[in-house]
C-alpha cells in the first residue's frame, strides 16, 4: 500500500474521533510506517531502552498530569527526550490543556500535536481499526466471488472458462454476489481474508455475448454484498481425460492467498456438467466439515470396518473343519 501521511489520518478520522490540530499544517505530510500506537509513559519517566519512536504516540490524563508534577525544568527535559525520537504525530485525549512546553517543543522539530474530545479508551478503541486495515497486507486476484449458503466461494480459472456465469447462475437460485473479475483481498489478523470488488465495478458483471450486467438492478439489493471472508477456492478448469481425478474427496487440496492456507476444489468443466449445483455442494460440504462431519472419512472408515469384517468371517470360516 502507499505510505499513509498523517494529514491522510485526520482526513479520514477527524469527524469520528473528534480531533482538532493544535499545530497549524507544520508535520502533516509525515509518514506513519506502522500500525501501532501506544502512550510514551515510559520515555517520558526516563526510561528509554526499548521505546519505539516509530509509532503514533496518545497522551492520556495520567501523562499529561505527570508532566504537570515535574518542575519546570525536568518537564522540558522529558518534553526534549521524548520528541528527539521524532515521532510522527502526537495525539492528546478527553480535550486536555497541552503543556506549553509540549507544544513548543513540537513546533520546533515540525511534529503535529493532535487533540481529541474522545476519553482515551474510546480513542484506542476507535483509531486501532482503522490502522490496521490501512497496513493490512492485500493483493488483487483474477476472478468472481459468490456468498454460497454464507460461504465464501471464490472462481478461479483461465480468461473466458466460466466463472462470471457461474456466478450469475447462483444469483439467480438466491445466492449473493460480492466481486467479478477484479477480487480486492486484504488480510486480517493472521488467517482471515476479506474480500470486495472494485469501487468502480461494484456489482457489475461481464457476460460475454452481453455485455455488462448490473446485477443489483436486475436482481434487488438481495443478491449482492459489500463484502465477504473467502473460505473456499474453486478453480475452473477445461476437462482432460488424461488427467487423474480426485473422486473420494479424501486427498484435501490448498492453496495460498496472502499467506492464509485455503481449501482448494478443482472442477473439470465438460459439456452438460452442472456447475451451479456442484458449486452449491462445496458451500454445504465445507459447512459439513467445519461442523466437524467430513463424509469422506465417514465413508472411508465404514469401508474400512467392513473390510476388516469380511477378513476375519474368512479367516473364521477357514478355521472351521467341521
């Protein structure tokens, strides 16, 4: 993603958190490189050894009142050793009186000073999420995706093998679009993809033969979503007889979107095959699964049990000599 500036923040974030720049424009073109912030307490009591400068720093009323408690002196004292770090913007919360020293401090060495009506917990609570979606890693995938059953579906496969029809079928039988063609994924936390489609494109489709279809207008505000979890990938691919078939459904295939592990159903597409349905199965057997019933196994272990049965009728029957 491109760097976020500090004037880009307020720009998104000033109404909610209620926010007032006590230092004009000095600073606002900063840069913020990482998604944490956190109070500087720490540094500003004197201990620096693992302080990190890099992050956006909140003032709360614990250390706005310990400031006020140094005399003179050692508040710009610990004002300088903290500002040396040159962090890239401070905010002060619950719309508090900001020390002169602070302030002059900042100006001097160009570092926004940011004040906000907000309690300091209400602030953290509403800052934190928009940080990390703004330093979320993301990509952009070719393909469509469908909310199948609440199921995250996602069609991949070669330009021009079906993946926008497919779609456009399960919306018809009542499931849900939520991107075509241009998939935008970001990450969150460390296992959980979230998905939308282009601002520009959002709930079109390109049927070729067509053209573009609104599928919101044709179909009510029912059949789309802003966005959704990717929980399945299913790759669209052109039959080949040649080529070996996973028929049990126990060898389990992956693949990787941004680091996350995602189940894989690959489907040789041949004349007369019935995607939507197969598609709609996939939702419903990943439903299965996560509900702890994988009908592979089950079938595999009966198999197995009734083998083991006839093996010992043989070899009681080959013992009897009567």
């Amino acid at each position: 993603m491109a760097p976020l500036t500090v004037r880009e923040l307020l720009a998104e974030k000033m109404e909610s958190l209620q926010l007032e720049v006590l230092t004009g424009d000095l600073g606002l073109e900063r840069t913020i490189t990482v998604p944490e912030i956190s109070s500087p307490g720490l540094v500003l009591a004197g201990f620096t050894a693992r302080f990190a400068g890099k992050r956006l720093h909140v003032l709360g009323e614990t250390e706005v009142a310990y400031l006020r408690s140094l005399g003179a002196e050692a508040r710009r004292a610990a004002i300088a050793t903290f500002l040396d770090y040159d962090v890239p913007c401070l905010f002060v919360t619950k719309a508090q009186s900001v020390p002169r020293d602070l302030l002059d401090g900042a100006r001097e060495r160009s570092i926004p000073v940011v004040r906000s009506k907000l309690k300091t917990a209400d602030f953290y609570q509403r800052i934190t999420p928009f940080l990390l979606e703004a330093f979320a890693p993301r990509t952009t995938v070719h393909g469509s995706l469908a909310d199948v059953y609440g199921v995250g579906l996602l069609f991949i496969g070669r330009s021009g093998i079906g993946k926008s029809e497919c779609v456009l079928d399960l919306v018809e039988r009542g499931h849900r679009l939520v991107a075509d063609d241009v998939v935008h994924v970001v990450r969150r936390g460390t296992d959980v993809l979230i998905a939308r489609g282009h601002q520009l494109s959002h709930h079109y489709m390109e049927i070729r033969g067509v053209g573009l279809v609104d599928v919101r207008a044709l179909f009510g505000i029912r059949a789309v979503r802003q966005q959704k979890r990717i929980e399945v990938v299913v790759e669209l691919e052109d039959w080949d007889s040649t080529r070996d078939v996973d028929r049990t459904g126990l060898d389990l295939r992956s693949t990787e979107i941004l680091g996350v592990e995602l189940p894989l159903v690959t489907v040789p597409l041949n004349p007369g095959k019935n995607i939507t349905v197969i598609s709609e199965v996939v939702a419903m057997s990943h439903l299965l699964r996560y509900s702890g019933y994988d009908p592979a196994h089950v079938f595999n272990e009966r198999l197995l049990k009734q083998l083991a049965q006839q093996r010992e009728l043989r070899e009681y029957l080959s013992q009897d000599d009567e």
